[in-house]
C-alpha cells in the first residue's frame, strides 16, 4: 500500500470528524483507512468462508462439488503437454470440437495458477476451485481497498480522514467482499463461479492501477498494468475487453494533453500493453477456435445434443447476442424487487421463479436471478450517486478523471444485456462498475460533510453501515438456499434450520408443505412436498428446467432432503466361498432388479462383488455397477435407493456408490430379498436391515405437525 496515494497533507480548516489539534498526519490518516478496512475485510471473511467451505456441513477446505470442478485442471494438463486441445468426453457436453479436437471455452488464467499444482501435486486434481476463489476474494479485497482510497484522494484531494469517515470505508470494502454477489459464487465453487470472481478481482484491479496512473504515470505501474490486463483478458473476456478500453481511454486522455503536456508520452506505453493483452486473447481464441473473436456456438457438444438450444439459437441468427433480449435483461438485473421475502427462514432469497421473458423473447436458459437493486443496495445507491457526481457539470476535485473509468467498467455490464442468458452469478460482471462508482459516491458524500455538524456525520456513517449491514444479510440469504448441486445431508440440514426457526416462530414452515403421491416438473421455490406415508421429502429449487430433457428427466427442480424405508432399502450382503457365480435379487423397482453378484476368483478366498440394475425395457437391459474385489466372509453395508419420482437408481456399498443411473418405469418398488436371511447356499449372505435403519423423521415431523 506503500504508492497508495499521491501526496496528502491534512488541511485542518476542513477537518470534519476530528478535532482540528490532532488531526492525522498522512500516514496516520492512510494506516486509519487501511485498519478501517481490513476490519471490513474480516467481517465479512466471516459468512463468505461459511459458505465457501460449506453451509451446513463441517468445513472442508477443498470442497468440490460432484460436477464441473476440474475444467480447469483438464486445460492445465494439455498446457504442460504443449497444447490446449483436451481429452474427448472428459468435460462433457461443454467441449468444443473443432476440427476433431475438443477445447474448454474457459480462459487460461486460472489453468496457469493451476500448473504448478497439476505438475507437483496430482492428488489435487480437481480440487482447487475452492481455494482459488478464495484466493480471487482476497486479491479483490486488496484491490478494493487501495481502488477506494486512491478515489478518495481524488475527490477529496488533502482533506483530513477522522474514524467515521474510515469506518463508512471499511463499511464498503465489507459489503463489496460479502454484501455482493460474492458470496453466491462462493456457495457453488465450480468453474463457472471461479471464472467470475477472478473477473471481479483482476477487472477492479485494472481500475486501481489506472487511477494511479492518471495520478502519476510511472513504468512500474504501467508493466503491473500490463500484467492484470492480460490475465483479465485470458481469464473472461467480457470483463477483460473492458479494461483494455478502460486502458485504451485513458490513452487517449494522455495523448490529448489532459494528463499534462509533460506527460502526453505515456499514451504509447498504456496503447502497448492494451494491444499486447488483446493480442493474447485473440492468439487462444485462434489456436483453440479458428477465429481472432468469439466462440463457434454451433461446434459445443451441448449444441450438438440440445435441440433447444438449436432452436434457440435459429431464432437469433446463429448468435447468442442479440438486441431483444435488452429489455428482458434490464428487467432481470435492474428491476427494484428483484428479490423473495418470505416468512421461513432464511426470509430472503432469490425471486420464486426464473427470471421472465418480456414480449416472448426465446432465451438460452433463464434463472431464478436477484437484481441489483434489491440485492445490493448500498453499492447501487452509492454508485448512482457517483455517477451523478463524476458526469455532472464540473464536478468537484479530479472526479471528472474518472468518467472515463465508470464508461469503461459499465462495458462488462452493457455487454451482459445483449446476451441471451439471464443468471444470478452474472452479477459479478456489474462488480467492477459498483465498486469504482460506489467509491466515488462515498468519498463525495463525505466531502460534503466537511464543516457540518457531528450529529451529521453520524447520521450519515450510520446509514452507510446499516445498509451495508442489510447488504450482507441479503446475501447470506440468497446464497444459503439449496441448489442442484447440494448434497442430501446439506438441503436435509438447510430444511431441519428453516423448521427450527420456524418452529420458534409459530410454524410459517408448514405453508410450504405438499403432500401428493408425484412431483410436478415444476414448483415455486421453497415448496416442500412429502411423498405417500414419508416415502420421500423433496424441496424445490424454483428453477425451471425444461429445455434441457436431461436435467427435466430427473426432475432436477426438487432436491432430495429424506427418502423413507419405501425407497431406500439397507441390507447386509456377506459374500460367501462359491465355486459359481451367485446372485441375489435385493429390490425390484418397476421393470428393475437391482441384484446383488458375487464372481468367485482364484484361490477362493475372494470375490468380484457386483451390484447391477437388470431390466427395463429389454430383457438384456442393464446398468452397470462399479465390482469391487471383496474377501469371503466379511460384511458389507449395501443401501439400494430406488427413486421412481426423480427417476434414480443408486447403491452404495459401505459408503461408496457403485451404481448410479436414471431409473425409468421404477414402480412399484418392493424388497426382493425373502424374510431373514438368504441362503448361504447360494454365495451370498443377505440380511435386509431397512427396519433398523434411519427413518424419515423430519418429514413425519411436518406431516404431523
């Protein structure tokens, strides 16, 4: 933090918060901001590691999520082999093939942070999108706070900084790292969210540097400059674009003379490192695609396979980009009550239903997706107010410098409204806008609190801390909510939390509660439903999944929060010495069997344990398990999830799954094991334990309440 600021002397005739006798020098007014910060930066470390290491759960410093966790770690892997073009089927529908090899659209920057781990330490394999966007957050706080404290040099110039004024600052640094969409990209740490919070974080970075290089050029920061460009340009390209522009604006400005006659040379090395970056980003995007600019939409996998996104795409030209979406977009991102507040815990979350379409515009895939407005309150009302400062008639100090800024970081935001995909993590592209323009208001409120009253003053430091309050509260709501990527034991934990508070609070839960004997496609979020006597209870997600026939298949709208001893079957399976294979059906589901297999080895002491699903359709149908070599004698815990409503088919055995594939045509479900135990003749010993086993309390506690 040590070249922060430019030079600052402490003017005690327009110290505003401080007496005028011990006003600070500008060290002490720098260590005052930077103390008011950090302390911004650890209160909100509090919810965002909750969430990032996992709501509901004990932490896990390397969560990883069951899909879309090592895109990254892929792409790093063909670096180190001299390539980019990456293993067929190993990123699934989301590969590119081109010309007969398959490419990831994500950018390089987070595969380069990553080679060194791919390279040293393998067992990390896919497990490094949590620390990374841990990491990202970290390097945004920095950014952040030297970013706000450059802004205020300029608008305020020399005036002192007393503790109110400092603590408003670390009010704002706390709301960017967690009163922000921040802490939804934490809740869900793949490769989408990792890929924006590192835009967040190189994007403002861009911006911190070029505020001191309007201030005072010099070629350390201009190299430094060059640096984060590139790697917010090889990292997203929205949000890199947009500090290349940002970099080529102030270009101009110094060309012009703005900056000072003496300075007009550094246009040329600003113009240089812009170029070298943009360079960088067309030489991958040519190596990869064929093309200096864009991707070949029609070349993913997922287009090959969607016939959705197909029709989608007819409809606008072959582009994902397109003028009409503009006003669906506006809507969703700007609208005032982009929220949910409801009376279950945790009160507010994301609107019940995905964003809407205006004037029946067909979109790519729309989400449940909060405004930012209502989701980020105080960095929206400060922004407007900094914009209003920086864009009118001579405003105050050097903000005019920063209009050229507040242009360049709105780009990534204007961008987002003309693409025909509307999602909550989005967001994070209006991040770089919200923290320079909100810099800017806060810094201009208090220069007009220069000579008024302590009570003011107050007032003012007050409601800045109590809507960053609000801010991270509406946060921690959104971000908490289930997702399709939770685990059962999470959304069961998340579901027993809002019943608890509830309960607390006189029972608003049990409004939420259906009790049918199927599951729609679709429901609001938050629904519960309880299937039959407790055979299973689902919560909806609210999100609406029909152009994608997979995902609508499985009915991913509802996430599993307890399945009853109708559905979930345990057993003990003990494989038994055998001369010939031996196989023991253990449920029947519908046209299923789910069987248990033992295959003798040599030297008959072990065997090959398997456990299929047979059936369907066909007589010879079958899903196949994960065999594991077992020795004779010994007990295994196999639970058998037959879930005919989500269409799943599921076996563990001692904790590991073995078998897990969509269930079509899975009722009636009945135990196939007969009472007691199997016959030992036949190699396999069965003992059904589902009486023993978990019961579906949760559920039977909202069914009978």
């Amino acid at each position: 933090m040590g070249d922060v600021a430019v030079s600052e002397r402490v003017d005690t005739s327009v110290a505003s918060d401080v007496d005028a006798r011990s006003a600070p020098t500008e060290g002490r007014a720098r260590r005052r901001f930077v103390v008011a910060s950090i302390i911004g930066v650890a209160v909100a470390a509090v919810p965002f590691l909750w969430i990032l290491w996992g709501t509901w759960q004990s932490p896990d410093f390397l969560r990883t999520l069951t899909y879309q966790t090592d895109f990254y770690d892929v792409q790093a892997r063909a670096m180190l082999h001299g390539h980019l073009a990456i293993p067929p089927g190993l990123i699934g529908v989301e590969a590119f093939v081109v010309h007969g090899h398959s490419y990831t659209y994500f950018g390089l920057f987070p595969s380069i942070l990553r080679l060194p781990f791919v390279e040293w330490a393998p067992s990390l394999f896919g497990r490094l999108s949590t620390p990374s966007i841990l990491v990202a957050w970290l390097v945004s706080a920095g950014f952040v706070i030297g970013l706000s404290w450059r802004v205020r040099v300029m608008v305020r110039g020399n005036a002192a900084l007393g503790w109110a004024e400092a603590i408003s600052f670390g009010a704002l640094t706390a709301t960017v790292q967690a009163g922000s969409v921040f802490l939804l990209l934490a809740a869900t740490p793949y490769v989408y969210n990792e890929d924006l919070a590192w835009s967040i974080a190189l994007t403002i970075g861009c911006l911190f540097v070029l505020v001191g290089i309007m201030q005072r050029p010099t070629w350390g920061r201009v190299i430094a400059l060059g640096f984060l460009l590139t790697a917010a340009d090889l990292n997203r390209l929205t949000t890199g674009w947009a500090a290349i522009l940002g970099t080529v604006l102030v270009a101009g400005w110094f060309a012009l003379g703005r900056g000072g006659i003496e300075r007009r040379r550094w246009w040329l090395p600003l113009c240089a490192v812009a170029g070298i970056a943009l360079l960088a980003g067309c030489a991958v995007n040519v190596a990869k695609f064929g093309t200096l600019f864009g991707l070949p939409i029609t070349d993913q996998i997922y287009t090959r396979e969607n016939r959705y996104r197909r029709t989608f795409l007819a409809a606008h030209h072959g582009s994902e980009v397109d003028i009409p979406f503009v006003w669906s977009n506006l809507w969703a991102y700007l609208r005032p009550d982009g929220l949910r507040l409801t009376s279950v815990f945790p009160f507010v979350t994301l609107p019940s239903s995905p964003a809407a379409s205006l004037g029946g515009v067909l979109f790519d895939r729309r989400y449940r997706t909060a405004s930012v407005p209502a989701s980020m309150p105080l960095l929206f009302l400060l922004s407007c107010w900094g914009l209003i400062s920086a864009f009118r008639p001579r405003p105050p100090g050097q903000v005019a410098r920063m209009r050229l800024l507040l242009l360049s970081a709105g780009v990534a935001a204007g961008a987002l409204l003309i693409w025909g995909y509307i999602g909550p993590r989005y967001l994070a592209d209006f991040m770089p806008l919200l923290a320079l323009g909100a810099a800017v208001g806060l810094a201009d409120i208090w220069r007009r609190q220069d000579g008024r009253s302590r009570k003011r003053r107050s007032l003012a430091a007050g409601l800045v801390f109590a809507l960053a309050g609000l801010s991270i509260v509406i946060n921690t709501g959104v971000a908490i909510t289930p997702t399709e990527q939770w685990s059962t034991p999470r959304v069961r934990a998340y579901v027993q939390a809002q019943k608890t508070v509830s309960d607390a609070l006189g029972g608003q839960i049990h409004a939420n509660v259906v009790q049918s004997d199927t599951v729609p496609a679709w429901a609001p979020a938050d629904q519960l439903r309880i299937i039959g006597n407790c055979d299973a209870l689902y919560i909806s997600n609210g999100e609406d999944y029909s152009t994608d026939p997979l995902a609508a298949a499985k009915k991913q709208t509802w996430q599993v929060v307890e399945y009853g001893p109708g559905l979930q079957r345990t057993f003990y399976v003990t494989p038994q010495a055998s001369t010939t294979t031996s196989v023991v059906p253990l449920v029947r589901a519908g046209s299923w069997t789910v069987e248990a297999r033992a295959i003798p080895q040599a030297g008959g002491k072990t065997v090959l344990l398997d456990f299929p699903a047979v059936g369907g359709s066909h007589a010879d149908r079958i899903i196949e398990s994960i065999p594991a070599q077992e020795p004779v004698g010994g007990a295994h815990r196999v639970v058998v999830l037959t879930d005919p409503y989500t269409h799943l088919v599921e076996v563990t055995i001692d904790g590991l799954v073995v078998t897990k594939a969509p269930l079509v045509n899975g009722l009636p479900v009945a135990t196939a094991v007969p009472a007691g135990q199997a016959s030992a003749t036949t190699g396999i010993t069965v003992v059904d334990g589902t009486a023993g086993g978990p019961q579906p309390t949760l559920c039977q506690s909202l069914q009978h309440a």
